[in-house]
C-alpha cells in the first residue's frame, strides 16, 4: 500500500448510549436526514446501522447527549493512523466529527492586553468586561496575555479591569509589535496553559494578530463579533454581521480550541474600574533573538492627517446622511456639534457621495461609536449604519420619513426636515445658554 497516499476518514455509526436517552421527542428520528432511526416503545432511537452515515446530526440535536459514534475495531485503527500522522500539524484533535475529549482540557478565558509602547488600547478594557460575563458562566478565570517591553504594569492595569491573572511576557524583542515575534508568543502560551477562548481586539493589530495567532494553531476565529454568548454546551457563541450584513449570523468552534473571537473598539462597553482589584502575573519568558526575526521597526510615525479626529472617542457625534443632500449642508451639522463640544459623523452614502472623508464614516465598514449622544440627521438607518453606532447611550434621529428604520433604535425621533430641525435646536442650545449666562450674572451681582 502506499503509504503517502491519504487514508479517508471513517465516519463510525451513531449509537445509544445505554441510560441516558430521556425520550425527549424524537429529535433525533426527525433530524436523520437517512430515515435511519427508529423510536420504541420507551421513546428511545433504534439505530439502524446499515442506513447510519455517521453524519452526527442525531448527536448535534440531543439535549441529554445519549448518543456517541462507534467505530469498529478496524475503522479505529485507520483513525489512529492518521491522528498519528496529523501529530504535530494540529495542537487540539482534528479527527472530523469526533467530540475530542481534548478540548477539555482547554480552560480559560483570556483577553490579549493590546498596547502601543505601553499604552494601553481601551479595546482591551472593553473585552474583558465581556470577558467577565463569559468566565463567569463558564465557572472560569478571566485572565490576560500582556507582552511587550517594561510592560509590567498593564497586568496591574488589567487587574483592575477585572481579570484575576496575567500570563506576562516582557523583554526588548518585544518592544515594539511585530506579527512574527507575537504570534509565537502568544503561542507558545496557549500551548502550554490551554485556554478554551482567546479574545483580541479588531484593531489594524489585533486583525493581523488574531489571523496569525489561529492559523498557527489551526483553531477557528470569527473576526469583528458583535455579540459574545456561552450556549449551554460551553460553547462560544460569536455573533457578527454576515452577507454584507443583511443578517446576524453566530458561529461556534466546534473542535478545536482556543476559540478565538475579534471585537471592534466601543463594541462591549467599559468595565468599571477598581484599583484596589489583585492578581496573580505569571512571568513566562520566551526566547526568540532579534536577529532571527526578519521584519525591523525603524521609526513610528504617528498619523497625524489633516483629519486625524477619532470620532469613535466622541461623547457627542452629530452624523449626516444623505438626507443632508450636498456637502456644504454639513455645515449646519458643524454648528450643532459645535454647541455640544461634539464631532461630525456621517453613513456611508455621505461618503461615497464626496461629502465627507471616509475616516468619518459610522458602521459596518467604518467606525464603531458608542457615544453619550449620537444624533443622526437625514440618515435612513440601515443595518449597516445601525451596527455601528445603536450602543450609544442617547440616540437622536431626525427624518422626514416617520417610518424610517433609524427610529426603531432611537431614544428620541423628531419627524422632521433636517433643515428646519436642526436650525431650531442650534437657536434653542444658544437660546438656554445665554440666558443661563444672565442668571448667573444676576446671580453674581445679587450676591454683591
Ligand atoms: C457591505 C456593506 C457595508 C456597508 N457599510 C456601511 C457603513 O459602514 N455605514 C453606513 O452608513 N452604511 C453602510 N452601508 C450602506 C447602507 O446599506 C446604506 O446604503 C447607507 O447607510 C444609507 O445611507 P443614508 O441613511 O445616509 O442614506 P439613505 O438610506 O438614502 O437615507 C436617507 C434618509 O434621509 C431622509 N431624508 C431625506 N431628506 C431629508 C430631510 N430634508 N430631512 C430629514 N430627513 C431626510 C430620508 O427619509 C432617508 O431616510 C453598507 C452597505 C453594504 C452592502
């Protein structure tokens, strides 16, 4: 036989596992795309053995996980073999379709600490809020991987953020980020201290790190989530726009772990913050030359373009969309951010239309915002806008179409023309203001 050539897979039969079937309702009979089971008497499946494909389908649906495939003795052989050749290419079981027993031993959450020469990137602040809810109802540790040089302190930083220890790697090499130098950090870590989930942030870094990091260990990785969940298996349910975000989809990782998930910055919201929180940092050291890593950083030079404004840090953000009609309109957006010490955002239409640069733009392809305010004038509220700024914690949306999506999410609506509204509430703002001007002149000359 020749041995290179590539043995298949035997796919096993499914089988009852004696005890723990709970008749719950046939499930398994009406999901068998083979017609191969059968319910007795008791409510329990008969599997039919010369029907069964060993698709797994019954032991995806059943509640009480009283059905396991079965292998004859030679068709375990044959898995043997290639687990034994696949040895080294995968850190976690890649036999298709088995429930590996070695994922169990993953346990963990853990948050990547992203920072720039040590300062810290609030995504990752962020990520351990959600972090938190996770471990918890995995009964868990929430913990984070800092790396870098003299970086000691954002273990501390991190503690403080909720996490109860920090796995830290700090030396020269590390100074400055490169994909190679981290990525074999951060796995060497994972193979040593096996954590079930893996979280970074969907920052230009945590992207390039994040693919590098799962394809090095051949585990799955949904980037840009928009929702984090534990289904009652223990899984990781990541939820993120899907189709050019026509719909929510969430996806799991079925076999392989860690399970690795991105997160867009202003996504999850910030954990509080307690200083007096304490942890435990464990130092690993990881040795990797200088010279032996290719990429060189000779200067960092920060983008300082004539539009540098991170909207995404606003409190206040007055968008546009392409209800504003032409780009001088925008303008009038100007003078109201400007009376609420805001920025200008806009959707997508405002861009492609040359109104606004794209650095301003609010959604699925742009930034996600989560700001005090956000007033949305002339913007219909497509979902692509939505998933980027319906965190917000007041949101203001002013459209002449009353039936416009944008009113779905928002906390206060005004039926409107964008250029009668938003002219009324500029005088209304400087109307409030000088009079609170007056009182307190009054006030002042009361007192004397
Ligand atoms: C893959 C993909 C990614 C995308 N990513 C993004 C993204 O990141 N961000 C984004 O915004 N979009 C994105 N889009 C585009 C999105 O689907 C919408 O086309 C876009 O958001 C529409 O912008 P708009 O609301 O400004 O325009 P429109 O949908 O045309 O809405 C204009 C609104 O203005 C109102 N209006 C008109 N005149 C006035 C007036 N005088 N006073 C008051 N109201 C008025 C209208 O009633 C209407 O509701 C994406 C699309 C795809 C396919």
């Amino acid at each position: 036989m020749d041995e290179t050539k590539k043995v298949k897979k035997p796919r096993g039969v499914a089988r009852l596992i004696p005890g723990k079937c709970i008749a719950c309702g046939a499930r398994c009979q009406s999901d068998c795309p083979e017609d191969a089971i059968e319910i007795n008497d008791k409510g329990e499946p008969v599997i039919n053995i010369e029907k069964c494909i060993g698709c797994r389908r019954c032991l995806k649906v059943c509640p009480a996980e009283a059905l396991e495939i079965h292998f004859t003795p030679e068709e375990q052989k044959i898995l043997d073999k290639i687990a034994a050749q696949e040895k080294g290419k995968a850190p976690v079981e890649a036999v298709a379709g088995e429930a590996p027993a070695r994922i169990k031993e993953y346990r963990g959450v853990w948050v990547f600490v992203e920072h720039t020469e040590g300062r810290p990137a609030v995504v990752s602040w962020e990520l351990l809020g959600a972090g938190a809810k996770l471990a918890k109802s995995l009964n868990v540790d929430l913990c984070t991987v800092v790396i870098g040089d003299k970086v000691e302190n954002l273990c501390q930083e991190s503690f403080a953020y909720g996490a109860s220890r920090a796995y830290l790697v700090d030396a020269p090499v590390f100074h400055h980020y490169r994909t190679e130098t981290y990525y074999k950090a951060i796995c060497y870590l994972v193979e040593k201290y096996k954590p079930e989930i893996l979280l970074m942030g969907a920052t230009g870094l945590g992207r390039d790190l994040a693919g590098a990091v799962a394809t090095k260990l051949n585990t799955g990785l949904t980037a840009d989530c928009t929702g984090l969940d534990i289904d009652d298996k223990g899984f990781l349910l990541q939820t993120r726009p899907a189709f050019g975000g026509n719909i929510m989809a969430t996806i799991f990782t079925e076999r392989t772990r860690p399970q690795m998930a991105t997160v867009r910055p202003h996504v999850m919201a910030m954990p509080a913050r307690d200083n007096s929180r304490k942890g435990e940092i464990v130092r690993e050291s990881f040795d990797i030359k200088e010279e032996d890593v290719a990429v060189k950083v000779l200067e960092v030079i920060e983008d300082r373009g004539a539009d540098c404004i991170d909207i995404a840090a606003a409190d206040v953000i007055v968008s546009g969309g392409r209800g504003m009609r032409a780009s001088e309109n925008f303008a009038l957006l100007q003078q109201l951010a400007d009376e609420l010490n805001g920025v200008i955002g806009c959707s997508r239409a405002a861009v492609e239309a040359g109104w606004m640069p794209a650095e301003r733009q609010v959604g699925q392809t742009g930034k996600t915002v989560r700001p005090k305010i956000y007033i949305a004038c002339g913007i219909s509220g497509a979902i692509q806008h939505l998933v980027g700024m319906q965190s917000s914690d007041v949101i203001i949306a002013i459209n002449q179409d009353k039936q416009a999506p944008i009113f779905e999410v928002a906390t206060y609506g005004i039926v409107g023309d964008v250029f009668q509204v938003v002219p009324a509430l500029i005088n209304q703002i400087r109307e409030l203001r000088a009079k609170k001007s007056c009182d307190m002149q009054e006030d002042k000359s009361g007192r004397k």
